[in-house]
C-alpha cells in the first residue's frame, strides 16, 4: 500500500521534528558522545583483540573501560588534580600579593639591564603597569578555568559510561548506520574508514604527542626546580599544538625565571632537556603513532583547538581538531565521487 503525498510530508516533518528534539536533549551530552566515540575508535584493534580472548562481550567490554581508565584516565585525571590544586595556589598568591609587583618587575627590569644595558634605551615601556595589568586579568579569568576543570571531569565520568557502551555494541551501531544510510554500503565504509583514520590523526598525532611532551615538560620542570610543574606541564601540552614554537612557549620563559633567580646551572640544565628530551618527540614518535599523510597542518591544529574550546568548552581541544579531520576526509569523498572517479580506499 502506498502512502498518500500528503501522509508522506506529515510523516517526513514529523520525523525532522522529533529528531530536532532529541538533539536539543542529547546536546549536554555531546562532548561525553564525542570522546566515547573516539576513545573507541582509536582503540578498535585492542578492542577486537579483548573480544577474541574474552568472548563475553559485555565482560570484553568492561576490561577495556577498566584499561581505559587505569592505563589513560586515572594518569591524566591526577596529572589534572595537582595541576588545578597548583593553580588555585597560583590564584591565591596573585591575588594576595599584588603590592609585591612593582618590586619583583624593578628587580626584573634590573637584570634585563644588567644583561642587556640597552634593553629599554628605545622604549618608555612601564614593566610594572604592564605586570600588574596582566596579573589583574589572570585573578579575573582563572576562576572561569577552574570552573571549566571541573565541568570537565563530569564529562568524563558520563563519558566512560557511554564507553562501555560502545565497546559493547560498537559493530552493531556500526551495522546500523551502513544500513540506513542513503549511500552505497560500499561507499559507507569507505566514509567510515577514512573518518577511523582521521580521528586516529587527532588521537594519536596531534593530541597524543602534545600530552607526551607536556608531561615529559613538566617532569623537567619538577628535576630543575621551577614552581608548579603539573601546573605549567599541562600549559606546555597545549603549547604544544601551536605551530612552529610549541613547548618553547613554556620553556623560555621558564628557563629565563631560573636564570633570573640564579640557578644558572638549572637553567642549561632544562634547556638540553627541553632540546632532546621534549623537541624529539614529535620527530621520533609522529610517524610510529601515525603516518604522516594523515597530519593534519599544523595552523589548522592551533585554529580548531582555540575555535573548539570557544565553542565546546575544554572537550574543544579534541571536537575542534576532529571535526576538521571529519571535514577533511568526507570533502575528499565527495569530491572524488562527484568527479566520477573511484573512491579511495583508506
């Protein structure tokens, strides 16, 4: 029995209704959705390999949110814990100790003019009006960071619920969306495997080798004595997502604070550790962890993680990197397809 146009429009909008709906309901859940999903991605083959050894799917599943959780989460969400106590310390002590800024900035500008006789020979620049401004903006702001940490570790709690969940019942919801899709099942898998692909770019390119080297950053930093390396490790692994400079965003000025208090020593110190420990990183670990073709530019990296933070919250530092990769690989598809050749195989 065929149905009538007029049935068929009411059932479409009623569709598109309902769906708007229950978008409206998943959205404070999207980042949980998105991180599962990814977290699952990344880690099909461990996943497949659990289920071959242990054939109880949802135990399988189990054992890999509990590795998930010892080998990644647990590690991460402690690193996360010193570095939010180190910075409400921080926060504390800036907004306690603001008188003492015009001494610090005179016995900084000092050493700068020991160093360096002519350092502000062409310029009026007033050190201290321009720290105290600046410390005045970090008190202001740091509260909505702590605010945005917190909301954060919610997300991974919910997140992991939803990762039992994929890891179970991944490959039927994997079924259900070849099936229903309006493409060709041959194409489907195409789109699905590049989109494998390019969430393995951002999780193990881009995001891996930041947290790598942000850590490795604050390790250096707790050996030679700078204050708060949890805290500044966790700045340098998102320094390092910016093109061309990364860690050394941290680690100049970190090396310049040991100078200036006079450490000497512990200032070369950090400075072979930041060049061989932190800057071989990328160079040794980027094409074991993923090939190069599936890099994304390193501008667009800092974009989406600045653009995905703005707009998703702390959860933007993986959606904005993985929504350009997704964007990426689909446009390849469709640009092969509607130019009549084959679609690639990823």
């Amino acid at each position: 029995m065929h149905m009538r146009t007029d049935q068929y429009r009411f059932l479409f909008w009623l569709l598109m209704g309902l769906f708007v709906v229950a978008t409206l309901v998943l959205r404070p859940f999207f980042g949980s959705l998105v991180l599962a999903g990814a977290i699952a991605v990344a880690l099909a083959p461990i996943t497949a390999w659990i289920h071959r050894v242990v054939p109880i799917r949802g135990f399988a599943a189990l054992l890999n949110v509990l590795g998930v959780v010892v080998l990644i989460l647990a590690p991460l969400l402690t690193l996360g814990a010193l570095a939010l106590e180190q910075a409400t310390g921080l926060y504390l002590t800036l907004a306690t100790q603001t008188d003492d800024i015009p001494r610090i900035t005179l016995a900084l500008q000092n050493t700068i003019g020991t160093l360096l006789p002519d350092a502000f020979a062409f310029t009026d620049v007033d050190l201290t009006a321009w720290a105290t401004t600046v410390v005045r903006w970090a008190v202001t702001h740091i509260g909505v960071l702590l605010s945005s940490l917190l909301q954060g570790v919610a997300t991974f709690v919910l997140m992991l619920l939803v990762l039992y969940y994929f890891f179970k019942d991944g490959q039927e919801l994997r079924t259900f969306i070849v099936h229903h899709s309006p493409l060709a099942d041959t194409y489907d898998e195409r789109v699905l495997r590049r989109v494998g692909v390019a969430i393995n770019a951002v999780m193990r390119g881009s995001l891996l080798i930041a947290l790598i080297q942000g850590a490795i950053t604050g390790i250096g930093f707790f050996i030679f004595g700078v204050p708060n390396p949890a805290l500044w490790g966790s700045v340098a692994a998102i320094a390092a997502l910016v093109p061309t400079f990364g860690t050394t965003l941290v680690n100049v000025p970190a090396i310049a604070f040991l100078v200036i208090t006079g450490e000497t020593s512990a200032a070369f110190g950090l400075a072979l550790w930041a060049a061989i420990a932190v800057g071989a990183i990328d160079n040794l670990l980027g094409p074991k962890l993923v090939g190069q073709s599936a890099h994304l530019h390193p501008l667009i990296v800092l974009l989406s993680v600045l653009g995905g933070v703005s707009f998703f919250g702390p959860i933007g530092i993986l959606l904005g990197p993985l929504t350009f990769s997704t964007l990426f690989a689909v446009w390849d598809i469709y640009m092969e397809t509607r130019e009549g050749g084959t679609v690639e195989s990823a």
